[in-house]
C-alpha cells in the first residue's frame, strides 16, 4: 500500500511540472503601444509583440532575443523566472538606433509606457 501512495505522489508531481502554471494571455497589452518584440529559445515561431504593460507578463517559453523600437515606451524589465521574480536578465529603454538585443533566458517582462 504504502509503493502505491509513493508512486501516486511521484506520478501527482510530474504531471504537475510538466503544466505551465502560466500561459501566455491573449491580449495582455493594457495600451496598443507595441514597444518592439521578442523571440522564443530554440522555437521557430513569429515573435510575439512585446506591448507596453503595468503588470508583470510571463511569456509562453524561455525569451533570449529583445528587440525595442517603440520611442513611446519607457524601460522595460525581463526577469530570469514567471510573475517578474528572480534576477534581473536585461532592463533598458528605446534604442538608439533600434537594434536586437540578446539577453540571458528569461520568462517574464514588463514595459513601461511613456513619452
């Protein structure tokens, strides 16, 4: 009795790490300000739009390419882990001249909006 209730708790736990806690939203902008976009690791997939937010944004898989070209956002912050925690991977505002930014991986964002 006591293998069964082990493998039951092993087979709970991963099955739950292999589901994302966090899916990317549909809409997660809170303005239309698109401050510019970011690419997934090692996936061939457009690039989301990275859009100016209040709130911390996790993104669907690990990030290692930014690229902002919006003058009208303000700084925007990636984070190495979901919900904005953990270290800080890259911060930095528009750029001049808009160009691509390779950051360590990251799992979440936000971008302020501003002029």
């Amino acid at each position: 009795m006591r293998f069964l209730a082990a493998l039951a708790t092993l087979m709970a736990i991963a099955l739950g790490t292999a589901v994302p806690a966090f899916q990317e939203q549909a809409s997660h902008a809170d303005t239309q300000e698109v401050c510019g976009w970011y690419c997934y690791y090692g996936i061939i997939t457009p690039c989301p739009d990275m859009n100016a937010n209040k709130d911390c944004f996790n993104t669907y898989d690990v990030v290692n390419k930014v690229h902002i070209d919006n003058k009208k956002c303000g700084l925007c912050i990636w984070f190495d882990d979901e919900n904005c925690q953990g270290a800080i991977t890259w911060s930095g505002g528009p750029m001049e001249p808009d160009h691509v930014e390779y950051i360590p991986h990251s799992k979440s964002f936000y971008c302020l909006y501003g002029k």
